[in-house]
C-alpha cells in the first residue's frame, strides 16, 4: 500500500483560457508537515492553494487530502481551512460570530460552539475582543482572529495564503515565530504561500520553490539554500554571484574555464550538461573570501578557487560589507565579509585580490 | 483672504452656505407655507383667507379621504416588494458581470430615464387598455382568453407601472452595495462549511442591506406620491392620494386642504421611515 499524505497533488494543471497558471505539479505532503508554497507574484502558487481549498477546480491531475479524491468537491465539503491574504473576516458579526461560523455550519451543538470559541480565544491572546467587530481591531489582531477562525474547525489542513503580508516588518517577524510555535503544538499540516523566502526559510520544515506554474525545487530550507537544483531557486533565494564558464570535465571531478582562462573545481553540476557547453558557476557571495595577492599559498589546496580580481565597489551594511570583484573576464561578483573587528585594515577601490571559495559551494547550473 | 487661509472651519462654512441658503429659501420655505396654508380657509377662485381652522386637518381623516389614504400605503408598499423581488436579482447580475460588462449594464438600466415618464406610462396604456390594448387584442386574436383580462384601471395597472418606473433606483443601490462587497468574505464562508445558498443569507444578505434599505425609500416614497400613474393606467376609477392632492390645486381650488393633506401625508412618510430604519438596523448594517 502506498503511503497516505496529507495533501497528495497529481500532475496537477490549471489553465485560465490560454494561460497556464499551475503546469503539471506534483506534490506531497506529509501529515503534520509546516510545507511552503515560495515563488514570484504569478507563480502559480495561490492558485495550487486554491485549487487544494476547492476555490479553484484543476483542469487535469487530481488532488488527494487524507488519501481522498477531491475531484469536484465545493469548499464546504473539504477538510481544509484557509486563512486569507486579507483575512476576509466577516465585518458584520463580532469576532466571537466571525469564530463561531464555520462551526455554526457544521451544526455543532451551541455549548460545544461556545466552549470552543473562548477556548480559540485564548489561543490567540484575545479573550477580551469577543464582542469586538473586526474593524475595531490593529491589523495583527485581525490576523489572529482569522487564525483562530479557521483553526477552530480542527481542519486536517490549515492553508494559509500570504497571511502575514499585510503586517509591518516587526509584528511580522513576531508572527512568524507565534505561528510557527502554533504550527508545532496542534500539529495540524499548514500548507503556507509566500513570496518572502526569508519568511518561508524560517519557518517550514518543507519548501516547494515555484515559478511560471512549475515546481523548481522541493527540499528542507538548508536544502534549497546550499543546494539549489537550478539557476532559477539559485537566483530567487538569497543572493547568489553567477559566472559565466565553460564546462572543461565533468568525471572523475567537475572543471570549468572562467572567461578569463582560469579553471577551476565545481562541487556540482546541474543534470543534463556535457563537457563544452556553456554554464553559470553559483556561489554564494558569503561563501567567498578575498585574499592578497601574496597570500596564496605555494601549494594551493586542490578543492579550492582562486580566482584574480579587482575591487571595484564596497558597500558597508553594518554586520559586514559587501566587495565588488571585477573579475579577469568583467564579471562582477559580490563578496560578503564580516565585519569582525573594529579597525581591520579595509580593502581599497581598484586594489588588486585573489578571490577565493570551496569548491564544494560551487554549483555549475544551465545559463 | 489671509485669515480664512488659517481657519479651515470658516471654510468650510463658506462653502455650505451656498447649499444652506439654496435649501432655506427654496426647499424650507415652501414647506412652511404648506404648513401654514393647511391651517387656513380656502379662498373663493384658489389661494387662501387669513383666518385660522383645523377643519381641513380633520377632513384628512373623514373615511372619504382616509380610505385613499390607506390605499395608497398598500400600493406603495406591494410595489416596493415587487419592486425589491425584481430589483435585488438583476443588481446581482449585474454586480457578478465582468467588470467590462458592467458599466454597459448599468446604462442600459438608465436608458429608460432619457425619454419623459408621462410618455412612457402612456406607452404602458396603449399595451394594457381593456378593449384596445395590444396584450388583449393579441391574446383574444391567437384565442388564448376569450374575454378581456382586467389589466387597466385598476389596482394592478397602477402598480405595475410604478413597478416599471422605479426598477432603475431600486437596482442601483443594491448594485452599489453588492458591486463593493469582497469576494473573499464569501470564499471565507464556503470555506467555513457554508452552502452557497447559506453563504448569502449570512454574508451577501445582511452586507447588501443598506442597498436595499436606500432602494426601498427610493421606490416607496415617490410611489406613495404618485399621481401621474394613477391617473393614467388608473383610468380614473383607482386613485391615490397623490390624485386628490393634485385635484385641491389645479381642479377644486382648495389649497389649505391640498397642504393638509400634504402635511399629514408626509408625516406618515417620516413615521413609515423612521419605522423601516428602526426594523432594518436590527440586522445589524456595519
């Protein structure tokens, strides 16, 4: 027997007339999971959300929740609940009425109802706004509210669309760690879209990068940072310096020329490149140093780059500064170094360097 | 000019009082001369004699008059319903259009209000008169109905074409309010296990109440007045109050009783008003 997941999406389409909006996805989740949905604005991202809540019907693959077939089923018979960009909470009852309806309509007996309702109140800190109607609240009230409203129902799924979006940076990042600690403690799947990958890198266990309607990459935070499987999640998490190479070898080990001539070791290499064909090397402007020209050793180490450069820019940001690299060739890289020690002898413009990295941080990618 | 640059306050007064005086003189003046002329005598060939009576407030409630009275509140109020049944779907409709679709919907329902209404209630008798209306002669020739059906002169006739006249401000209203409401609230409430048919009783209803509330004064008031309709698709036979007020200015010269039943008229409008607010804020309108 095959394995039960959470949510299971099949090769899953959704077309808007001619445009493609989610193109052949396949997804599993697992029960419990914190999974994120991170992509551009128009990535197909809220529309796989919409299609799991039932807002949306697929127009090929199937969706599974709890090894169900979804099929053509209407929101109100799916075991999911959403919590909205906007919160959509209704503006005509109180926030007790706003908890309350969903379980209302479920025909949940009224004792059951109010027991649960204060119970969801206090989850969220905000026993004393019952009677309160949703205008009378600060935007990250009203945020809880539509978490308690939508978690109140014990949904197998909680699906979550940008629900922190409309926050100020601090209250956001304070909602971040209250949601993924309530995340942990109902244990319910949140399938949670955003475009914010630092907000998805801290809190999913899972990430499903997304962009024009195809899933690019599915892997843990530290999977998707360290090892992005193309250019395309190398360039939209983090920040990421692309060289152009040509590929040298690809066995025993990984070898490519720069532009300048300079060859140097790779730690990867994207699937379905051949020797001669044209490449990025990825690296991380973090995972690079820069050294004195002097300061190579005689021996270099064999895993490791060296690569001659110029600085042509520097930009202070308080924990570190960030040095442009004119490369042999007139790529520019970006090195990151921090700023360790108060009056460390800084690098100067149009000094000369040696820019060096591991090359088990270098990935080769398909232009 | 300096000074008034600093005190916003004397700005704002400065640009009400256009408004305000335009109001005094040509909207609370003549009221006050209902007002007064209703407890005056009439005089001999119209207009009035200074001389002080409650004679015409108590004829307002001789049963002569009072019937017509009530008669009138019962057609206003069934064509505000019907009004309402007809309007608050099409104002669906119409706010679930695509939005290019929209403003081409909303002109059509205007489209009527370019030609006079007189011309077109008397458009409405050459369709519903008893003998030679095109709905009878039609009928009576294809021999569906061998007699004619009774669609002129009575309650019904005046109805339907207080009815036809006031749709337009009855839908525009509700398609303003509906036209507003976030989509979302009712994904939110399909979501929280609601049918769709729950989902607007509970979200779409209750949010587009202020629209029916202003649809419905809209349509109830003019109706209660109505003169034109009644005496045209009326035929004369089935009048309303609006009628008899008319008739005390330009037929029987008696101002004071026209104003009389001006007044005590629009004091019922206030109370049925007042009423209607008071029952629909029990809903709750945010």
């Amino acid at each position: 027997m095959t394995k039960t997941y959470a949510v299971e999406l099949q090769d899953v389409v959704k077309q808007f007339g001619d445009v493609v909006a989610v193109n052949h996805v396949s997804l599993q989740i697992q029960d419990g999971e914190f999974f994120s949905l991170l992509g551009p604005s128009g990535c197909g991202k809220t529309t796989t959300l919409r299609m799991i809540a039932g807002f949306e019907m697929p127009t090929g693959g199937a969706i599974y929740i709890h090894g169900e077939r979804q099929g053509y089923r209407p929101p109100n018979k799916r075991p999911v609940n959403t919590v909205f960009q906007n919160y959509a909470l209704f503006p005509h009852m109180t926030v007790a009425e706003n908890i309350a309806f969903g379980m209302e309509m479920q025909k949940i007996p009224k004792d059951e109802i109010n027991r649960r309702v204060s119970e969801a109140l206090d989850m969220v800190r905000l026993s004393n706004m019952a009677s309160r109607k949703p205008k009378q609240l600060s935007g990250g009230q009203q945020q809880r509210i539509a978490l308690a409203r939508a978690l109140v129902n014990r949904p197998k799924v909680l699906l979550l669309d940008e629900p922190l979006g409309a926050l100020d940076l601090k209250l956001r990042k304070a909602m971040q760690i209250e949601l993924k600690a309530l995340q942990e403690e109902v244990g319910i799947t949140f399938i949670y879209v955003t475009h914010d990958q630092e907000e998805a890198l801290t809190m999913s266990d899972r990430i499903a990068v997304m962009n024009n309607g195809i899933v690019h990459q599915v892997g843990d935070p530290e999977t998707i940072y360290e090892h992005p499987a193309d250019r395309f999640v190398a360039d939209f998490i983090g920040e990421t310096n692309f060289i152009p190479v040509k590929i040298i070898s690809l066995a025993p080990e990984i070898v490519v020329a720069l532009g300048s001539g300079e060859q140097v070791v790779a730690g990867w290499a994207e699937e379905g490149l051949a020797v001669g064909d044209r490449a990025v090397l990825s690296i991380r402007p973090e995972k690079m140093d820069m050294l004195e020209l002097n300061e190579v050793p005689k021996t270099p180490a064999h895993n490791t780059a060296y690569v001659k450069g110029k600085v042509t820019h520097l930009v202070y940001v308080g924990t570190d500064t960030r040095h442009t690299v004119t490369l042999g060739d007139g790529t520019e890289v970006v090195v990151r170094l921090q700023n360790m020690y108060i009056g460390e002898e800084p690098w100067e413009l149009g000094e000369a360097t040696i820019v060096t990295w591991n090359a088990a941080h270098a990935r080769v990618l398909k232009e | 000019m300096e000074r008034l640059r600093r005190h916003p306050e004397l700005q704002a007064w400065l640009i009400l009082a256009i408004p305000v005086i335009f109001l005094l003189i040509f909207f609370m003046a003549p009221l006050l001369i209902v007002f007064v002329y209703s407890f005056l005598e009439r005089g001999k060939y119209g207009g009035v004699e200074w001389v002080f009576t409650l004679d015409n407030i108590r004829r307002v409630f001789d049963p002569l008059y009072f019937k017509t009275f009530l008669r009138s509140f019962y057609i206003a109020i069934i064509t505000t319903i019907v009004t309402l049944a007809l309007g608050y779907p099409l104002a669906y409709f119409i706010a679930k259009s695509p939005p290019s679709r929209r403003n081409a919907l909303v002109f059509a329902l205007m489209i009527p209000f370019w030609t006079n209404f007189l011309i077109r209630t008397y458009a409405w008798l050459t369709l519903l008169r008893t003998h030679t209306g095109l709905i009878n002669v039609t009928l009576m020739n294809w021999g569906i109905i061998s007699k004619p059906l009774p669609l002129y002169g009575n309650d019904f006739a005046i109805i339907l074409g207080l009815v036809y006249g006031w749709l337009p401000v009855m839908v525009l209203p509700i398609y303003a309010a509906l036209e507003r409401l976030d989509e979302s609230l009712l994904e939110a409430a399909r979501d929280l296990y609601a049918s769709s048919g729950k989902a607007f009783w509970r979200v779409t209803w209750p949010l587009s109440i202020p629209g029916v509330v202003a649809g419905s004064m809209l349509v109830f008031i003019p109706s209660l007045g109505a003169f034109v309709t009644p005496a045209i698709l009326g035929g004369g036979k089935s009048l309303m109050i609006g009628n008899i007020i008319s008739n005390q200015f330009l037929g029987a010269h008696d101002w004071p009783f026209g104003s009389a039943l001006s007044m005590v008229m629009m004091i019922a409008m206030l109370i049925a008003t007042l009423i209607y607010f008071r029952w629909t804020k029990k809903s709750e309108l945010v």
